[in-house]
C-alpha cells in the first residue's frame, strides 16, 4: 500500500468539470454530442492536466483529459445528455451524481477509475483489431511496470517486436495521457514525432501508486470488465435480456492501494425498472417535418417502426434500425443497434426492444435509420412519459408539423 504521496488530482478536475457543467450548461454538438469547440477549451484551462493551448482552436476529442472526464460523467451515469422542445443537447445531473458527491476523496476516485476499467469502450476509440475484450495492450504495459518497477522508464525499444505494447506510443498514445491523469505513470513527450505512425511519446514511467494499482488490475480487475461491453444506452435492454451482467465491487480490490477504512463505500447503481406509462416520441425527418407519435410501454420499437412508417407514408420493403448511441453511431457508423428482424446476427431485433425496458427517459434520442441503401435518417426524442393518462391500444399520431411531398416522396433532396 502506498500511503504517502497520494495524487488524486483527476477528482479536482472532476470537480471542475461537474462545476462549469452545471453552471454554464454548456451546449452539446448536435453531430457529435461532445462539447463545442469554446466550452472544451475553457474546462481545458481550468484543469491541472490540461493540453497546453492559446486559443479553442481543437475538439474535445483533441483534449485528452477533458475527453476522458466527459465520458466518465456519462458512462458512470452522473450526467445524461438532455434534448429540450427546442432542440438542444445538454448535460444534465443525475441522482447518482449527488450520490458520488457524498464519497471522500478516495472513494471518488476508486469510483472513476473502476467506471474507466469496466465501462470505456477502447475498441471504439482505438485499434479494435487490437482492444479486444481482454485489453491486451494493457495487460502488456502493466506487465512492463512490474518488471521495470516504479520510477523506471520504458520505452518503444523495451518490446519492439510486441505490437501491442508500441501501439502505446504512437497511435494509440492518448491511453497514456488517460493513465497519467489516474497518476499510473508519467511520460516523455517526443517533439520530433510528424507523423501518427512515429513514436509520440519518448519513454513512460510507472509510479510508486501505479505499480500497486496495476498489480491489483492484473490480478483481480479481469474478472470486472465485461467481456462484451455495451454502449451505455443499450445496457438496460442486453440486461434484461440477460446479455450483460456487470460485476460489481472493484472498488473493494482497488481500497489495497489505499490507507485502511479509507474506501468504504461507492456510488450504487439504481435498479434497472420497467417504467410503465405513455411514450411520446417526437420524430423529425427535418425541423420543418415532424410527427410526434405515443404508444404504452409494453409496445416495441416494431410498433414504433410501423407508426412511423404509416405517419410518413413509407412502405415496409426496406430494412431499417434504431441506433440508440448517436455518439457511438458517428464513431463506428452504427457498430451497435436495435435491427429488423431481416438483418441477421445482430444483439438486438426491434421486436426485443419493448419500450418500457430500454430504460428510456425524457430528452434522451435515437436515430431511427429507414433504407440502408438511400439512409434516410430520423432524429427520435422521447418528449415525455405520462404516468396518469389511459394506455393508448396502438400508436397514435397526436401532433405534427410539415406536409409530406406528394404524390410519392424522393428523399434524396434530403
């Protein structure tokens, strides 16, 4: 156990992002659904491990620690991305964030290190030919840690003939920068790297505190890291349908590295409930032409399907999906999705998806794909659940806007 020393500034920068989330409520990229390019500079500055820049020139992405505490904040379930009447996406708290807030500083921690081993998805950020569900790379760095010990540099040489372990410091180098802000290692910038392929980073250097973290990784923090691992907005479904069962309590193996009784507890997860009611989901094919369409929550996205092919007048010949992590969908072109039944070999059929055990709530959207050949592609927002009115025995169309073109629509001049 390292006691001495303890570096724990990833829960200041925590707070500093929780704190300017909350009170510039800072608007999401409709495209993307991250941080604008103004905002990720000005959360950058107020970090300690923030990229050194002079103007918001750079995307969150380009922002290696800002970009990993904005997906903690949503893969630990402390923020959810918010659509309003209007339009716009926007973080907001959940009840696990209040939950967090009453941890220690340790605990804190323990809880965004364990959300970054068991939830961040590194095969949809990085070379997926080579994260696959055993994290091979980092098993491979750990590894070199233990054998160099702490305050020890490794470099690309150490293994140059193991791919996974030179990935590290050329393309896939962010997972160091990621590293470094759980204070695992510090590393050697190399400033004559031109290219992506070159070796970005000179040397990495293990801590005392990061030996003993991924020693305990090593041991024990395999049997926590799911080996199919979900987008976030899909978990409730593959949970139900018994395709995703977590393991909890990492953070028990992680309290060894720290002073006894100072990690006792974590943020507990809410359980997953059906959530009956009236689903009312607005359907924009554009902002001039949209219906808004409620069904119960024992209908599926089938029902939803064929509600919103009726309301636009489309026929059911094509195949089509729902893709409920529109961030996930721009990164990999829809990698995950709820499918017609007639696409083959995929996790989820639209007739799996019943709509009171997705765990939707209101504000969240989707993307509803019609056509795999022309794309037609629907922004779907769920308005809001009413609890109190009779179940509607079929969807229904209860408000619109915008004329269909007549008499058979081209959507190419979408």
């Amino acid at each position: 156990m390292v006691t001495n020393n303890l570096n724990l500034r990833i829960v200041d920068d925590f707070r500093e992002f929780c704190s300017f989330i909350e009170t510039e409520n800072p608007p999401l990229s409709s495209k993307k659904e991250v941080l604008g390019k103004k905002d990720a500079f000005s959360i950058n500055s107020r970090l300690y491990y923030k990229r050194e820049v002079d103007k918001p020139y750079y995307q969150q992405e380009h922002y290696p620690a800002l970009d990993l505490l904005f997906t903690l904040a949503i893969e630990g379930q402390l923020f959810k991305k918010v659509k309003d009447e209007k339009g716009n996406i926007s973080l907001h708290g959940t009840n696990k964030l209040e939950s967090f807030r009453q941890l220690n500083d340790c605990e804190q921690y323990c809880f965004l290190l364990e959300t970054y081993w068991c939830c961040y998805d590194f095969a949809s950020r990085f070379d997926s030919m080579i994260w696959s569900a055993d994290l091979y790379p980092l098993q491979e760095l750990f590894n070199a840690f233990l054998q160099v010990g702490p305050g020890n540099s490794i470099t690309s040489k150490y293994d140059h003939t193991n791919s996974s372990l030179c990935c590290l410091f050329s393309l896939d180098h962010p997972v160091i920068l990621q590293l470094t802000t759980f204070d695992l290692c510090s590393y050697e910038l190399n400033e004559e790297a031109s290219s992506p392929y070159d070796d970005r980073l000179k040397s990495i250097t293990p801590t005392p505190f990061g030996i003993e973290i991924c020693n305990l990784l090593l041991q024990q923090g395999f049997r926590y890291r799911p080996q199919k691992l979900f987008p976030l907005p899909y978990r409730a479904l593959a949970a139900r349908l018994d395709m995703y069962k977590p393991k909890k309590g990492l953070h028990k193996v992680l309290a060894k590295a720290f002073p006894a009784g100072a990690v006792a507890k974590t943020v507990e997860d809410e359980p997953v409930m059906d959530q009956p009611g009236t689903y009312y989901f607005k359907v924009a094919l554009r902002k001039t032409l949209w219906r808004t369409i409620k069904l119960a929550h024992a209908h599926s996205l089938y029902d939803l399907h064929l509600a919103i092919e009726d309301a636009f007048e489309f026929d059911e010949e094509h195949l089509y999906a729902f893709y409920l992590d529109i961030g996930e969908l721009k990164r990999r072109r829809g990698r995950y999705g709820v499918y017609c039944s007639e696409f083959e070999d995929e996790d989820f059929t639209v007739e799996d998806a019943v709509i009171g055990i997705c765990g939707f709530y209101p504000g969240q959207s989707m993307i509803y794909l019609f056509d795999f050949g022309d794309r037609v592609l629907f922004d779907v927002t769920l308005l809001k659940i009413d609890t109190t009115e009779p179940l509607p025995h079929s969807p229904v169309v209860v408000d619109q806007k915008g004329e269909l073109p007549e008499p058979d629509p081209d959507w190419d001049y979408l």
